[in-house]
C-alpha cells in the first residue's frame, strides 16, 4: 500500500471518533487490545554529542547543564540491566549521545550486548548512524532491534537538523535491515511542524520496506538551553490523532508512547491506548528527561487492565496463533 502525506493528511481530518474508532479497530485486529509492551532504557554515553539536532539536550552545542560523560563500563550496563530484568523489563535499550559509534566504542557495545542477552533480556541500542558493517557486528553479538529515527518529514527535517541528512538515517536503516536486526523508528512532534509534516513522516515510516517493528512516538521534551525550549505545545487531541493513523499505517508494528509522558494526563495517554499505543519505556528517566515512576505506570496499567506482555515477539506470535486457529486473515482497514 502506498503512502502519501497528503494521503496521511486525509486520516487526520476525519472526525476524531471517526478516526479512533478506526485505529482501534485495527489495533485489535493485529494485536491484543488489553496487551502492553515495556521497555527500560539507559543511557549509556550521556551528553557531549557533536550533532545539532534542535530538540536534543545532549548536543554540545547547546548549555542544558547536561555533561559530557564516559561510556559506562560493561559491569556498570549489566548491573543496570540486571536492575531492568527485576522490575518486569523484557527489553532493555541503551541509548549513547554519539554522531556514531567508533570502532573501539563499538567493541565495549558488543560485549554488553551479548551479557545481556544471556540474562534473557531482549537488547536494543541506539548509538547513531552506522558505518558499513557495524551493524553486521552489532547482530552477531547478538542485538535485537536498532533504534534509529527519522524524526520528521522530509521538508522539516533542514528546520530541526543540519549536521545529518534525512538520507544518511535512511542509510543507517538500511545497513540495520541488511544484517538482519529488527527496527526500531519513529519520529518526535510538537516541534512546531504541521499537521502535513507529521502526516509526511507517518507515509516515510509507513513506506519502509518491511516497515519498522517498533515505533516511538515521542512528544518533544522543551529542554531550556535547546533552540526548541520555546517550540510551541501541540493540542493534546492533535496528538491522540497522530497514534491514531500511526496505527492506522502502520497496523503490525508496535506503536510506543516515548518522550513527553510526564507532562501528560493518565486521560491522555489512555486516549492514546485506545488509539493503539502499545508500549511504553518505563523507568523514572529516559535518557537525560524525567519519565513517570514505574509504580504510576503500574497504577495506570491496572486501572485500565492492561497487562504487560512476556515479550514483545511473544504477544505477536500469540495474536498469530489466535488467527490462524480462527482460520481468517487480516486485511488492514482503513490507512488510505
Ligand atoms: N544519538 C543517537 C541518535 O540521535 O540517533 C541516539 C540517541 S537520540 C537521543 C534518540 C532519539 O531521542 C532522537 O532521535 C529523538 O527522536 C529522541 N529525542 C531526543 N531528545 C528529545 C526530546 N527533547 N524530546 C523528545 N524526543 C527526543
Ligand atoms: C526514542 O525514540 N525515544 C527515546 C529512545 N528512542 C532512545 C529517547 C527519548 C529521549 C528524550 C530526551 C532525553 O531524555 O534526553
Ligand atoms: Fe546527538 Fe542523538 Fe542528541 Fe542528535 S539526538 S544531538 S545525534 S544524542
């Protein structure tokens, strides 16, 4: 199916029931409404990142009062991740605020990749754009999925970021995809972008080939020091309809609720449940950002039922089973 942004456009408009109505019956068509995937995030390498991007706190070419630390030791990511496994975590990310890894760096990576994939945790890692055959490496250790985001369309892009273009991410993409790992990509709004650019980043997201598995929709974090301290807010509804048609594109994929959550009412993120979020990173910090406490999380969870999935391949693999024990297929609705 082919996306466009004026296509994509079109789902925004829809009357808001409308839409969600429609997202969430796709939603419970690929997956089980009542199933929500955590992942824990660390941040690995914090601050010091040559890169400009406009949202991001931990570019050196900003003061945010965020410093310039070392890559964490292996026993340090362990312990961590150990930490991750006790509270509930299936998945653990590691976040480093790097243009990209270098070789030496990398090696560190792989060793706590394959440590923590021996804890029976699934990885993630988001360490900037890869070189040919990094990611090869980062596969053979073990990885899981790469996180690596397109952030937005590709006519705002030039706005927000100047150091990478949108085809180097694209790049990146593809060599994750070559050897094999699952990916992670999503993008942030309330930078100040139009409703034509969230649509035009959905259709990008939506027009890699396979799409990606994981998803982040993250509400941008207004960091003073950051040029977009001041971006203004974006209408909460405008939001809940930008998960709505990501669900709607992007039917098989799991649709996360990352940064921004703090500042958001458990009514909004809620709506945003309905609309086919289905995973949230969990813990009291995303990278540098604070991020509501995993016992609020639990709160909100148990309020509306949902309970955590074992693995996030596991809920897919059951919703599998479920439809082919039925003996129907799909059909995806409704993403024009
Ligand atoms: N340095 C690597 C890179 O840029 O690919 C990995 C880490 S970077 C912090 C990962 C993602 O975090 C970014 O692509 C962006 O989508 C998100 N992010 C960073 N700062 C944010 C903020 N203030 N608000 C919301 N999302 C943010
Ligand atoms: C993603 O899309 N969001 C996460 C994760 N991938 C690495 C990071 C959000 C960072 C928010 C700003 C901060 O905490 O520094
Ligand atoms: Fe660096 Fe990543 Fe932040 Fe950009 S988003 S400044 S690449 S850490």
């Amino acid at each position: 199916m082919t996306h466009t942004a004026e296509t994509v456009e079109a789902l925004f408009e829809r009357p808001f029931f409308e839409l969600l109505w429609e997202a969430h019956s796709v939603h419970r068509q690929h997956f089980d409404p009542a199933d929500i995937q955590i992942s824990t995030l660390l941040s690995i390498k914090t601050g010091g990142c040559p890169e400009d991007c406009g949202y991001c706190p931990q570019s050196r070419r900003y003061h945010t009062g965020v410093t310039d630390d070392a890559l964490l030791s292996v026993d340090e990511v362990v312990a961590a991740a150990k930490r991750a496994k006790a509270n509930g975590a299936d998945r653990f990310c590691m976040g480093a605020a790097w243009r990209g890894p270098k070789e030496r760096d990398l090696a560190r990576v792989t060793e706590m990749i394959t440590a923590i994939r021996g804890l029976g945790l699934e990885t993630c890692a988001t360490l900037g754009l890869l070189q040919d055959g990094q990611a090869e490496k980062l596969a053979e250790a073990g990885l899981d999925y790469y996180n690596h985001n397109l952030d937005t369309s590709p006519e705002f892009y030039g706005d927000i970021i100047r150091t990478r273009d949108y085809d180097d991410r694209l790049t990146t993409l593809g060599r994750v995809r070559k050897a094999g790992l699952k990916v992670c990509c999503g993008g942030i709004v309330g930078m100040g972008e139009s409703r034509r650019d969230r649509a035009g980043l959905i259709a990008q997201l939506a027009s890699l080939d396979p799409p990606p598995e994981s998803v982040p929709i993250n509400l941008l974090v207004r960091v003073p020091g950051t040029p977009l301290a001041d971006a203004p807010s974006l209408e909460p509804l405008e939001f809940v309809r930008t998960i709505a048609v990501a669900r709607m594109c992007l039917p098989k994929s799991r649709v996360r609720l990352s940064a921004g959550r703090q500042g958001m009412s458990d009514e909004l993120q809620t709506l945003c449940f309905f609309a086919g979020a289905n995973s949230v990173f969990a813990g009291d910090t995303l990278l540098t950002t604070p991020n509501p406490a995993l016992a609020t999380d639990r709160a909100l969870f148990a309020a509306l039922g949902l309970h955590v999935a074992k693995s996030s391949d596991a809920a897919e693999e059951a919703k599998a089973d479920q439809e082919a024990s039925r003996g129907g297929g799909t059909g995806q609705r409704g993403c024009a």
